[in-house]
C-alpha cells in the first residue's frame, strides 16, 4: 500500500535536525515483579508478541517513507519489505537496583537521537533493573508518524485495563515486495497530470530546495498568525529560547490529581486553568533563581494544545479535536491568586483563537489515549510561527483506573515531547490514576538547573493550596 504523507506529514518529516528530532516520547514505568514471586511478569519476548499483537491496529508502524525520485512529488508511506520488528523493540537495563535518577538519565540520551529515517520511524525500549521490582518501556515515534485521525501512537494500543491482555485476531500481515524508484515517479507523474495545481506547487517549491514545507503548511501558520495578530510581533527576551544541541535533560514531577479539584472547586476555574497557574508560577520561582529581572508585566507566552472534544450535539460525531491557543503567563505576578485570575480571563478570552487537529480515530478505539493525544499536541503546536511563543505545555488526560502493559500493572506514565525549533525546555503532563504525571524536556546546555524547575512545580503547587485555606 502506497500512500502520500499529508503536508504537514512531509513538513515534519523534512524539517527534522539531528539538534531537532521530533518525535513523540512516552515513559511508562511498570510494577514488573509479583510480591514473593521470581521473574518478570514482562519480559523482552512477552513485549516483542504483545506488539507484534497490536500492530494491526497501527499499521502506519510497519510502513517507511520512501521520497520520490526528482522531488516530484511529497514523499510516501510504504510497506517495509525488510521490517524486523526485533530492530524496533530493544532492551536495555540500568546496574540494578537502578534509581529513578539513572532512568531518567537514560531516557535523555534516548531521546536525543534522531530516529532511523530508512526503517519504520519508531523505536520501543524495555529499560529493566530499576529499583523495587519496577522496569519501565520507552517509546519513540516520529511526529509525522501519528496523526490521531488515520494513525494512533502505539502507546495507544498496547494497554489494557486488566492484567489479562484483550484478544485480537490473528495477523495475516506478510512484507510485500517495495516499489521501485521507476514505480514511484510513474505514479507521481501520473498524480501530477490530474493535478495541476499539485504540479505548480512542486515546480515553485523546487526551486526553493524546500518541498516540505508545501503550501498547506504554510497557509496553517498564516492563519495562526492572523489569529493572534497581537502577538505577532515576537516574544521577549528568554532562558527558553536559544539554539539546541544534540543532548537533552529529562525530568518529571509527580503530583495529585485532587489538589487541582481543590483549587478548581475553591476558586471556580478549570483543571486546565489550575495546570497553567501551577506551571506559571513553577517558571516564576524558576527564572527568580536564575535571578532574571522580573517585573509585574512579565510574561511568558506559551502554546498550549489541550484535551479531544467531540462535536455533534446529543449525538456525538466521530469528529474531534486537539485545541491549541496562544496564552501569556504572568510570571512577574508575585500573587499566586492573581496568577490564576489572569490565566482563567486569558484562556476564556482566547476561546474563539484556538485552533484544532483533528482526531477522529481516537473516538472508535478503546486504550490509553494520552500517547495519541500528546503526538496531536505538538503537531497543533507546530501551527503558530516559532517567533510567537517561549514554549509548549501540553496536556491530555487519561484514565484513573489502573492499566497494564503485558499484564504489568503501569505506575507512572510520562510524555517526553520534543523540542521545537529554538525551544530549549517542554512541558508535557498526563494524568493517570488519581496522579497528574509531569514530563520536563529540556536543552541540556541550556537547562543544566531542571532539577530546579521540577521542585519549583511542588512550590508552586503549596502557594496556591495555601491560598485555598
């Protein structure tokens, strides 16, 4: 099956750096030992057959990109004659009893690494030997990859939520024969003759050596732009904004989801108000560590994609979105409430701004959708101008029941989004199971003191507690 990557597809696939890999991480740490028994209830061969179980239901995992001779055309997805699914699922293990701090190390440097652009673009890692029984599994998928409308994460589907994993038929799947070059530019000379105004767009964007950024892309960030034409003229001055290198640094922050209900209930706000009021103040107490000159008209712009809603009245419709908007968050704001009061008229007053990918798979199939809703996030994300913002928080909620990996029950999950371009840190939060997960990647040059921000989350969590007394 040969099918042509979207625009947006192709951008993401051509704008890739080896300082700017841009796929989707997702961090779930699992209890992988019975009490008093021997072994793992996961091992390396159970992961390899419960995904090769799943695949079916992603089966964009199992396709590559292959470009079209000539650049006749956007690039497209194929089937991976050659696909070995033992290249995709990897072990690795920490010198046991291995500490959370040694994981996270670990999942930075894989993060780091730009996916293998001649396979299927993704990679899975089972990380064994952590601390109490634990291990963890690491997935990598790129961002043109997922699209949450005809492709899903597989962090998406190989949950369940028993420890019996659900049944599924048999996979017939077997490597087709690839098609050849000549094949390839046959059909997109043949494409190119019934579309014409494809057939300019690719003469004019030959020229300019950037075919990836084709015209529906471009006409995305027009509109954003023209969406939020106040803010247009660029961000100030930030520690968030600088040219990355290839390393990064990976932090997370665990808090309870019932201390945002009790901020929600005690000032009539959103989870999502209460979220950004958190992580406004957590940069706050940040940059007044790095001593940077705050004043009370300080912001930071952020985008900031948000959860699937459905459309359609009393009788839902299979079509759903990822909002995103452009949002200031006043860091110079010292009072905590008045933090909150700015954020909840901001994000009331920015309604009729946001700006949608749609998702329409995620509302057929049963799963752990936070993997699929944070690959839609970044993709919303990558809609605004990269001048117009410091950086992307994104948010997808998930289940509060426990699930399982392979029968493992899952304790933790967090997202690992990518750096965009001149982002030196991400914010990525999942709540799961009463708990509300924070996933902090960042530039490693420029973030040696993310340690500082995970702790400043906690801080800025007990300021606004406090005012609830």
């Amino acid at each position: 099956m040969i099918t042509r990557l979207t625009p947006q597809d192709a951008s993401f696939y051509r704008l890739e750096s080896s300082s700017n890999p841009i796929h989707i991480g997702s961090l779930a740490i699992l209890q992988n030992t019975e009490p008093g028994a021997t072994g793992q209830v996961l091992d390396y061969d159970g992961l390899i057959d419960l995904v090769e179980s799943r695949l079916p239901l992603v089966p964009r995992y199992r396709r590559k990109v292959r470009e079209i001779p000539l650049a006749l055309g956007r690039p497209v997805w194929v089937e991976d004659s050659r696909f070995d699914i033992s290249y995709h699922i990897r072990r690795s293990a920490l010198p046991g009893p291995g500490s959370d701090e040694q994981l996270y190390d670990l999942v930075a440097r894989l993060a780091s690494r730009p996916l293998d652009q001649g396979r299927p673009l993704w990679e899975m890692y089972l990380i064994e030997g952590l601390a109490d029984g634990r291990s963890a599994v690491f997935t990598k998928s790129h961002s043109a990859l997922v699209d949450g409308d005809t492709a899903l994460e597989i962090g998406h589907v190989i949950l369940d939520n028993s420890p019996l994993p659900r049944d599924l038929a048999d996979d017939a799947w077997r490597a087709p024969r690839e098609p050849t070059d000549v094949e390839l530019l046959a059909g997109a000379l043949s494409q190119l003759a019934a579309q014409p105004r494809e057939a300019y767009e690719v003469a004019r964007d030959a020229g300019s050596n950037a075919f990836g950024l084709v015209r529906g892309t471009r006409m995305a960030v027009k509109a954003a732009a023209n969406a939020v034409r106040t803010a247009t003229s660029g961000v100030a001055d930030s520690p968030l904004n600088a040219r990355t290198s290839r390393s990064r640094r990976f932090d997370v922050v665990r808090t309870d989801l019932e201390d945002y209900r009790t901020i929600r209930r005690h000032f009539d706000c959103s989870i999502n108000d209460t979220v950004l009021a958190v992580v406004t103040g957590a940069l706050r107490n940040w940059l007044l560590s790095r001593n940077e000159a705050l004043v009370e008209s300080t912001n930071l712009r952020a985008v900031v994609p948000m959860s699937v809603y459905v459309d359609g009245g009393d009788q839902p419709t299979p079509a759903s979105e990822v909002s995103s908007f452009l949002i200031d968050l006043p860091v110079g704001e010292p009072n905590p409430v008045m933090r909150l009061s700015h954020i909840s008229h901001a994000t009331e007053a920015t309604g009729r701004q946001r700006r949608g990918v749609r998702a329409r798979t995620l509302v057929h199939l049963a799963g752990f959708a936070p993997a699929s809703l944070h690959a839609m996030s970044v993709r919303a994300a990558s809609t605004f101008a990269d001048n117009t913002f410091n950086l992307v928080i994104t948010n997808a909620p998930g289940p509060q029941t426990a699930m399982y990996i392979g029968g493992a029950r899952m304790l933790e999950m967090y997202p690992v989004s990518p750096l965009l371009r001149n982002q030196t840190l991400s914010f990525g939060l999942t709540s799961y199971d009463g708990q509300v997960f924070y996933g902090l990647n960042a530039d490693r040059d420029a973030m040696a003191d993310i340690d500082v921000l995970a702790a400043s989350v906690h801080e800025s969590m007990e300021e606004l507690l406090g005012a609830c007394i």
